[in-house]
C-alpha cells in the first residue's frame, strides 16, 4: 500500500512527459524558422541597400606615395564600389 501512494505522488505521468516533449519540439521548431526568417530579412536589406541613381559616375584621384625604392610601374585596370555613409 505504501509503495502505491509514493509512485502517485512522486512520479510524473507518460502522459505529462509526453505533452512536455512535444512543446519541446514545436517550440524548437518554430524558433528555428524565426531565426532563419530574420537572418533571410538581413541578407535582402544588405544587398538592397543603394544612394542616389543607379548608374551614376563621377571620378576619383588617388595617389600613393612610396616609402622606399619604386619599382617598375604596372597598369591594371579593374572596378571599385565606393560606399559613402553619413557620420
């Protein structure tokens, strides 16, 4: 008899663990999806992100001064993005 009141009071049902499992995985899986929803939203807000016309152009100098003994001048041609963000 005595053995019978202690496993009542003592241990949870199949039922509870059951229940407790389910939430578990339901909740897992829906922040799974908020998380890959948001990280989805920041890559589109990053590679959207543009000022001013598409196309546009302007011209930039750049010069660099050498430290030490110049070597042989290399022509190269290729295409910089310049991003400006306001301070």
């Amino acid at each position: 008899m005595e053995e019978d009141i202690s496993n009542k009071q003592g241990d949870i049902s199949n039922k509870t663990i059951v229940v407790l499992v389910i939430l578990t995985v339901l909740i897992s899986i829906l922040s799974t999806l908020v998380t890959l929803n948001e990280v989805s939203n920041i890559r589109l807000q990053s590679t959207h992100t543009r000022v001013g016309s598409v196309g546009s152009t302007g011209k930039v100098s750049l010069e660099i001064a050498a430290s030490g003994p110049v070597a042989e001048p290399v022509n190269s041609a290729g295409y910089v993005t310049l991003e400006i963000s306001p301070k």
